[in-house]
C-alpha cells in the first residue's frame, strides 16, 4: 500500500488536501486507540503509518520543488519577476502543489507588478499569518500599506493611468511608471526587492 493510500487521497491532491486528510485520519484513530483488544491495537497501528506517510509525502514534495541544480523552485520564480517574465512566472507558480508562506508572498509580487494592489495585499497578509515572523513579509506589506493609504488619500497616484491597458496591467510597462514616481511614493515600487531589479 502506498503513502497516498494510507491517506486515502491521490497522487495529484494538494498540500492543503493531504494535510486535511491527514488531520481527519489522525483524529479519527486518536478516537478508537482507546477501544479494548484487537480494534484499538490495530488503530495505534494506523497512527503510526499515517505519520510516517505524511512525513514521507511532504517531504518528497519538498525536494521535488528543487530542480537538479540545487537552486529552489521559488528562486526560479523571483528571477523570473525580476526579468519581467510575469506570465512565465505566474505559470511556473500555478503549478506548485505546496502553497506556503513563500509562494503567497510571490504571488503578492506578481500582482504588484500587475498593478493589482488590493490583490497584492491579500496574498501578503496570508503570507504573514502562514509566517508571521519573517521580516521581508512584514516590511513589503507596511510599504504596500503606505502605498495605498496615499493612493486613497490623493485619489490615485500622479502620472498613472487609473484604467491601465491590459499590457500594462500584466507588468509591460509597470517598470516605466516606477522610474517616473519612485520618489513620490518613498520608493514602495522597489516593493519586494524584486521591482526594477531593486535588490
């Protein structure tokens, strides 16, 4: 019987529907452990091997999420931003299984450079919650905030086009706009240190 059995989910769940299978599993053999003879032998049994599965399975997908070089999947994303490949980037972030603090901070920066702010700032405030002690996560979402708190207060930022062409809306032109009014907004465009290259 394989680990993804064990769990009873398939090799194409999702982190988040392993890890909800493994919690479900876990409770539910926590319960009968306590029943008398065979059943609750048998039920401290399954614990163990829905443990060792669990472990086993993230723990492939961790290293899957390394290419053959070494260099981890979520760097090949950020260079990717940082040559202004955003839908290659967006790609290769669609199709991460695990979904952790990092990847929602990722994502944060693609919508930033999408010019999508309310977006930006959801996926930052996940990463935090996920990962509340990381400083990066903690200082691009207080100048993302300062952003928008100018934006709402001047009723948009000067020089900027509140109907953006799609080309834009999609990064093709955000690295222009940046230049134009970085001092205006204390530099929140180098956001990430990946915008303009800004690292």
């Amino acid at each position: 019987m394989s680990n993804y059995e064990i769990l009873q989910v398939s090799e194409t769940a999702t982190d988040e529907e392993i890890k909800e299978a493994y919690r479900t599993l876990k409770m539910k053999y926590n319960e009968e452990r306590w029943l008398d003879g065979e059943a609750g032998n048998r039920a401290a049994r399954m614990l163990e091997k829905i443990d060792v599965a669990y472990e086993e399975i993230m723990r492939e997908r961790r290293e899957k999420s390394r290419n053959t070089e070494g260099t981890s999947a979520y760097d090949e994303v950020a260079e990717l931003i940082r040559k202004g490949e955003i839908a290659a980037a967006q790609e290769k972030l669609d199709a991460f299984n695990e979904r952790g603090a990092e990847w929602h901070y990722l994502q944060s920066v693609i919508f930033y450079k999408k010019s999508w702010i309310n977006e930006s700032k959801k996926q930052l405030e996940i990463a935090i919650q996920l990962d509340g002690a990381n400083q990066k996560y903690r200082e691009a979402y207080e100048k993302l905030r300062a952003r928008a708190d100018y934006r709402e207060q001047t009723g948009g930022a000067p020089n900027v086009d509140p109907n953006p062409s799609p080309d834009e809306q999609m990064g093709g032109n955000w690295c222009a706009n940046c230049a134009n009014f970085c001092y205006t907004f204390l530099c929140v465009n180098c956001l990430f240190n990946l915008c303009c290259n800004c690292r």
